[in-house]
C-alpha cells in the first residue's frame, strides 16, 4: 500500500548536518569535523556562528566528541521497506521543494531552539502544499518527530497554526515536559564519566534549545520541606533563571494552543512513543553547593517506577495535555537513541494509512524487557560501570546476563569475548564493568538468556569514549 500523506521526519538535538553559508561542512558525519567540538568548541556557539544552514539529517548513530547524536536512516529505510516506491526529498534553505514527494526530511539548526525550527517548518510544508486545493491540504501530513524534534512540530501544529494539515503527530522519545538531563549539564556542566567539559558547557550555556529541554514541572526538591520548585524558580544564578523562565514560556504556549485544539476536529492525533525502565536522572536536589541531579525517582512525581529511556523520563514523555489517554502512547523497549528508527513506526502509519493493523497502546511494552543503565559518555582508560535490570518478569535459577562490546569506528572488527555479569541481590539486576577504552565509540550488547516465558532478551547502546585533556574539563 503506498503512502498517501506526506510524511515529515523531524530529528531530534544533533540530529541535521549543519554548514556555513559558503557551504563548509561544520557538524555532520565526518570523525574529524566532530571532534573538532572538542578542539574548538565555540565553532558551535551562537557568537562565532550565529547561524549554520541545515542541509540533511544524520543517517545513523554517531560519537560527536562527548555526545552521541541521533541517526535517522534506518528509519527511512524501514518507511521505504514497508510501503516502497517511495519519493524522499530533503528540506534546504534555498532548494526548490519537491511537491510530489512522499517523505519530507526536515533538519534545523538545532542550536536556535523551538520556536526558530518552527517557523522553518511552517515554510517547508507550505511550500509542499501551496498548489493543492484547500480540501486536499486538509489533513495532509504526518510528522514523525524524535526528541526535541517532537516540540517543533507541536510549535507548529499549535501556537504555529498547523493542525488543520496534519493528520497525525507520531513523537519518540520526545520531552514534552522537558529532562533533568538538561537541568545537570546546564548548571554543574556536560559530564563525560565522573568530570565536566568546561568548553562546551559555556557554549550549551547559550543554546536556547538546552533550556527549552528543562523540565518544566516541578523538578527540584528543597532540603527545607517547601514545595518542589520549577528550575526557574532557582535563583542561585539569576541569569539561569530569566533564560529558563523563557523556555518555560515556549511550553506553555505550546500546551495553552494544544488544549485549545482538544476536543475540536482541528486537532491532530497523537501517539506519544516512549520507553520504560532504563536508568534516567529524575529529579534535582537543591544543595548548599548548587543542584545535584538523580536518577532517584521524585516521591512527589507519579509512576515511581517508570524510569525512562536513559535521556527522557517515561512521566515526561507524554504530553501533558493528553492526560490519561492510553490510546496517545504507545510503549517500546528502546533506549533514546535507538528510539529514531524503533519499528513501532512503520506500524502506527499503516494504522494511518488504513492498513488493517493495530498498534499496541499502553503504558507496558507486551512482553519483559531489560533496562540498562549506562552513561552516554565517559573518560578513556577507565572501567566504565554499568547496570542491567530485568522488567515484566521475575528471573529464575536459569537467567543469566552477559555482555560483550566493539570499539572505534570499524563495525567489521570483531567484537569482544562474552563476558558474565554479576547477579545482584535483588535477584533481578546483574552489575558489570567495561574495561579501560580507547577513545571513539563503544558499542555495547547484553544478551539475557533463560528469562521465563521468552527465553532470550538483548538490549544495548553506543558510549562515547573521550580522550580527556585537563585543560578542557573542570572537576
């Protein structure tokens, strides 16, 4: 069955290939120009290029110096697989669009922020959808957003006015109530294992987007017993606090224009696509010192249990204004990054395109599943710990973990020896250690075998294995 909407790709933060005006590649694919962030990390500041002209999204997950960045080609390939003859065209400043396409890829400039990104895409899909008739722009489009990308698209379809063109909005991994993640680089600074990259911490300092990736719910707690506060509620550092309230803003607009559209013929359907169980920090704790942020579950928050997919907690990956509807999730076992190209997909736009399918929907993935919690970066030549933990089933005498990894770039080069890991006394958790690494990615596996009722489970990620240089971090 062929498409028969428009299908936009919107990627998450670090996901476009960004160059400068005279067409120099500045952050793409390429090893080199990565880890340039590290060796120069204002080129990616707002001072010395206040803007940078997206030209395509990343095609698969890539080490960018101390982050792992998204990919999204085995998304598209999966779009083509299922539903073939497929016409893909690439949104880019200045090239003329292609109105007869069936995917849109859609990369930004993902230092701007929310509302910038926004406007580019109204301009996109209007270009796409000018030389139709009104009836045929009615419900046109499908978005398919991943993480921050998730809140462009809902700036557009709300405070934007889009909703009357889309048909659906399909979010993965998306903060619609923001990450903590964000809250602990942004004021105790980008952490690669057990110390901070001062750089690009000053450089993220001036990104609008990493405080619109703030939480915006309560998120700190005060030792004193008083309610939970906003993060810009903290007042520590006043200049934190105006450009937090700001971001704060940006969500409100976006859930004032959603709640609006609830209940009318204007609004899209929504499935907010999320993942459970792996470890994610939660919650900030206010300190003499500053902010210590958690992956403790927040007692005041709902879903204690829940955790996240390692970057977004699973509470904050549902929008607010969708409430309690279980018909706008849809729960997978991937973790964020991973999360681009889940296969969960696929199946929700057959569901659109009238294919006689149905999605899962829920809070539960329909069978056990393992949680990993893994740094995303961490220091070259030291052990990199980790922690494995069995969900939707109790382990028996049989259940064991293993796990074995491969570094740098060749995904040919054979991988590490199996290796055990180490039961814990809870019985359902097993603990290990990566050995010292090399700098460059490390691509881990875990492999669960004897799990009850499923035998056999696997999850795993990319590290990112940075050479440390201490004139470039703080401790």
């Amino acid at each position: 069955m062929p498409l028969q909407h428009l299908v936009v790709v919107v990627p998450g933060i670090g996901g476009s290939v960004l160059q400068t005006s005279d067409g120099a590649p500045h952050w793409d694919a390429h090893r080199r120009r990565l880890l340039g962030a590290l060796a120069r990390p204002a080129r990616l500041g707002l001072d010395e290029t206040p803007e940078l002209r997206p030209v395509d999204v990343l095609p698969d997950i890539t080490v960018a110096g101390p982050f792992v960045v998204p990919g999204y080609g085995r998304l598209v390939r999966r779009i083509v697989h299922h539903f073939g003859d497929v016409r893909i065209d690439t949104a880019r400043p200045g090239q003329p669009p292609d109105t007869g396409a069936d995917v849109l890829l859609f990369p930004y400039d993902f230092r701007l922020g929310v509302r910038h990104a926004a406007e580019r895409l109204r301009s996109e899909i209007a270009a796409r959808l000018g030389d139709l008739h009104t009836t045929a722009r009615h419900r046109r489009v499908i978005v398919v957003a991943h993480s921050m990308g998730g809140l462009v698209a809902r700036h557009w379809l709300g405070p934007g006015g889009g909703a009357p063109f889309c048909k659906a909005l399909i979010t993965l991994g998306t903060p619609h109530r923001g990450a903590p993640k964000a809250l602990d680089v942004l004021v105790n600074g980008l952490p690669v294992g057990p110390v901070r990259l001062a750089g690009l911490t000053r450089v993220l300092r001036t990104w609008p987007s990493v405080y619109e990736l703030l939480p915006r719910y309560p998120a700190l707690a005060d030792p004193d017993g008083v309610d939970p506060l906003y993060p810009h509620q903290w007042d520590a550092d006043p200049a934190f606090a105006v450009r937090a309230k700001a971001a704060f803003e940006v969500h409100r607009d976006i859930e004032t224009a959603w709640t609006r559209l609830a209940g009318t013929p204007q609004r899209p359907l929504l499935t907010a696509v999320f993942s459970r169980g792996h470890g994610t920090l939660q919650h900030g704790l206010l300190t003499s010192s500053g902010i210590t942020v958690t992956k403790e579950a927040a007692p005041w928050l709902p879903n204690p249990t829940w955790h996240g997919d390692g970057t977004v907690p699973a509470i904050s990956a549902i929008p607010i204004d969708a409430g309690t509807d279980l018909n706008a999730r849809h729960v997978v076992t991937e973790r964020h990054l991973a999360l681009a190209s889940t296969a969960a997909v696929v199946d929700l736009l057959a569901e659109h395109e009238g294919e006689p399918l149905t999605a899962v929907r829920g809070d539960t993935p329909d069978g056990p599943w393992l949680g990993l919690d893994l740094d995303e970066a961490a220091p070259a030549g030291r052990p990199v710990p980790f922690r494995v933990t069995l969900h939707g089933t109790q382990a028996d005498e049989r259940t064991r973990v293993r796990f074995r990894y491969r570094t740098a770039g060749d995904r040919t080069a054979a991988p590490a020896p199996w290796r055990e890991a180490v039961r814990a006394t809870d019985g359902s958790s097993w603990h290990a250690v990566l050995d010292s690494l090399p700098a460059g990615a490390c691509h881990l596996e875990v492999s669960a075998t004897g799990v009850p009722d499923v035998d056999r489970l696997t999850t795993g990620d990319t590290v990112a294995v940075i050479a440390t240089d201490d004139s470039e971090y703080e401790q």
